[in-house]
C-alpha cells in the first residue's frame, strides 16, 4: 500500500498569537523547529522529539504540529500499531493508530487539540484508514486538570469527535480492565468491507478465538 500524504494548514489566533496547525509534516521540515520543553507527558522532551523524528520516516508516519513561529507546542501522532499489540495481530494495511496527542499546558482547552485532529483528517487519503485510539485512563492528566476520570473521558471523547473518532465496543483486556477505558474509531469512506469484516474480528478477537477452540474439538 502506497501511503499518500498531502499537506495541510490552518491558522488559530489564541491569547493574541498565531497558532499554526500543519501536517503531515516530513522529518526535514520537524527539524526547522524547536520542540516545547513542556511536551513532556510520555516522556523527556528530548527524547519524544526523536520519536517523533522517527514515526515521521515511517512510510506510513503522520505528524500533524501546532506551533507559534518556530515552536512546536502540540502535536498528533498516527502510524502503525505496535507489533506486540493485538491491533497488529492481523497486520492490517488499512489499519492505523493515533498513537499520541499532546498540547503544552498553557494551551490546553483552547481547541488545540480538536483542530490538531480536523487538520489530520482534511487529507483525502485518510478515507483509505480505519484508525484508532486506544485510551487507558492512567495516561490521563487527571491531577494536573482536577477533572474526574469521568470528566475527563468526557473531555476525551468530545475532542476525539472532533476527528470522528468515536467509542467502540471490544474485548481488549487491556481496555475492558477499567470501564473509563475506551476504544476509539474512526472508519475511513474507503475502506473495504473486507477489511471492516477483519476489524470487527480484531475488535472481538477473544470471543472468535474462544469460538474457534469450540469448533475445533
């Protein structure tokens, strides 16, 4: 599958200053900036640049930014699942996740976030994905916003939304272990009913291979 990738930009004015929120953007062009030393929720600044760097060399790799002048303040990630994942189980072409999403406190709550989401899913191509999130209420910000989990999982689905990603049902244990936990998807116009067939198998892979223990004895 070749992975087509068109640019796109948009400009926000927040607290006097414009916000521009472009992508995909190519590793070349991620080096012209400087990252925010408070982009720092999954890990040192530093290092999340360079995996940021790394997910942007990846033929499928999106990075969409939001910056003021030359620093980077937020970010979305989409790229394939993680090979030890269950989304990977079937090695689905179509099949993307939206890996991170972060915004530097000082601007979060100003729909940095939403429009980092409505500017991934101006590109065309993005119809050709089913793409998901998967969201574990222990990354959440919950101290730092004194929102409850339930509030926050509302903020969540509200700002995924704004990318039509919306809550699916699974078996992940992962995701079934706390019911603030969620999946989120997002199935492109495009995408085949095979591959919906396959994903519906993903989402239940548990129950269908329960189901196939049984049929096989």
């Amino acid at each position: 599958m070749e992975h087509l990738k068109t640019q796109f930009r948009k400009e926000l004015h927040i607290k006097d200053e414009a916000i521009i929120i472009e992508g995909p953007i190519s590793t070349p062009s991620l080096m012209n900036y400087h990252f925010h030393e408070n982009l720092t929720s999954f890990r040192p600044a530093t290092k999340q640049f360079q995996a940021i760097l790394s997910i942007a060399d990846l033929s499928e790799g999106r990075i969409i930014i939001a910056r003021t002048d030359n620093t980077i303040i937020g970010y979305v990630t989409y790229l394939y699942p993680d090979p030890l994942e269950r989304w990977s189980t079937f090695q689905m072409k179509e099949l993307i996740e939206l890996g991170a999403i972060e915004v530097i406190p000082e601007y979060r709550g100003s729909g940095i976030a939403s429009n980092l989401l409505k500017v991934s899913m101006m590109d065309e191509f993005m119809e050709n994905y089913i793409v998901i999130s998967t969201e574990y209420y222990w990354h959440w910000d919950l101290k730092g916003t004194n929102l409850s989990v339930w509030e926050y999982r509302k903020v969540m689905e509200k700002m995924m939304a704004a990318g039509d990603l919306l809550p699916a049902p699974t078996d992940d244990p992962e995701i079934i272990s706390h019911p603030a936990n969620c999946l989120m998807v997002r199935i492109g116009k495009n995408v085949s009913e095979d591959s919906i067939k396959q994903f519906e198998t993903l989402r239940f892979l548990k129950r269908h291979q329960l189901r196939d223990m049984r049929e096989g004895l």
